[in-house]
C-alpha cells in the first residue's frame, strides 16, 4: 500500500510578508481569515501534524485541525542569531556571511543549522515517521516542503532557494520511504480540496 504525506504551508504572517527569520509571530488577520475559509478541503488523515511555530499551530486551528500533533523534528531551519531579523537587515551587517549561506549548503554563519543539515533532518523524520500505509497532513513552515521537495527530487541542496511554496498550499509525497513522487503545491480553496477534488 502506499503512504500519502501532505505538506501544509502556514498562511501569511508578518514575519512571511516582511521577509523576517521567524521570530515568533502568529498568523495575520488576512492569513487567518483566508486560513478558515479553506477549513474543511483539506482531506482526512490518520495522522496530523504541525510545525511547534506560533503560525503554523494558528493556521492547523483555523482550518479545523486543532487534534495536529507537535512534531518538533519538522521544525523550521534553525538560523541561530539572524532569527528576527529580515533577510535585508542581516544582508546590510554581514552581506559575506549571507552570500556564503545562500551559495554554500553546509555553511552556518548565523550558528544554527545549514541547508543540507536540514533537509537530512526533513528527509529523515518523514522516511522513518511516516508509517507504509494511509495519509499523514502536517502543518509546516515553507522551507519544510522546500527541504522534502530537494530530498524527493534527489536535487542538489543549493537548488532549496528556488523551489517557490505560496502560502496555504499542499504539497502531496506519495510512495514508500526511501521513494517518494511529488505533486507540487495546490492552494488550498474552498472549490478544491488538498487532493486536488472538488469540495
């Protein structure tokens, strides 16, 4: 039998919308209201996860799956000291260590975790967390679904900064551990279900 994850993007928060590392904020008025409009397209699973962030608890609440468990292993990139931060004002004090980041998936410079790192992590955790059979929905931040995408696609680390996850879309991994096929991100709307039906 085959094994379904589907990967949730947290809806807009501030931090999302000013480019800022995570620092904590919940989801904006626009992202909760667009959040509960879409309550109920996301299918049932004999799983539900979420991200341990303060938007990714609020967006699996305001699409009705406030059962999600905390899975503290599909939380997001670690960047240490730059959390808070926006991209602009870290690249403004320390624009050499940001080039090395963005170009080098083993660098670390904020002291957290680096891109390959991470995707091991992602990778990791969903191999062996997912069971072979039945449907797992998990609530996670964007770079989660960008990690599993990399590690899906066998792609290199350094192609993470340009796979795109819009906020409040799905992202379905099917197959068994270690073989996964993807479809990529589907808005999550009142007309069309994360499995891409009507309803």
């Amino acid at each position: 039998m085959t094994s379904r994850v589907i990967l949730i993007s947290a809806a807009h928060s501030a931090a999302l919308r000013e480019a800022r590392f995570d620092d904590g904020a919940a989801v904006d008025a626009a992202g909760l209201r667009l959040a509960r409009a879409a309550a109920g397209t996301v299918p049932g699973a004999g799983r539900v996860w979420v991200s341990p962030s303060v938007r990714c608890r609020g967006t699996a609440d305001a699409l009705g799956l406030g059962q999600a468990v905390d899975a503290p292993e599909l939380a997001g990139l670690d960047v240490g000291r730059w959390r808070g931060a926006t991209l602009e004002e870290v690249s403004a004090a320390e624009p050499e260590a940001v080039a090395r980041w963005l170009g080098d998936p083993d660098a670390a410079p904020h002291g957290g975790e680096s891109v390959r790192a991470f995707c091991d992590r992602i990778a990791h955790h969903l191999d062996t967390a997912a069971p072979s059979t039945g449907r797992t929905v998990a609530v996670v931040e964007p770079e989660v679904v960008r990690a599993m995408v990399v590690r899906v696609l066998g792609a290199p680390e350094a192609s993470f900064w340009r796979v795109d996850v819009p906020p409040l879309t799905a992202t379905e991994f099917s197959g068994r551990s270690g073989r996964w096929n993807v479809r990529a991100g589907r808005p999550l709307t009142p007309s069309t279900g994360a499995d891409g039906s009507g309803g």
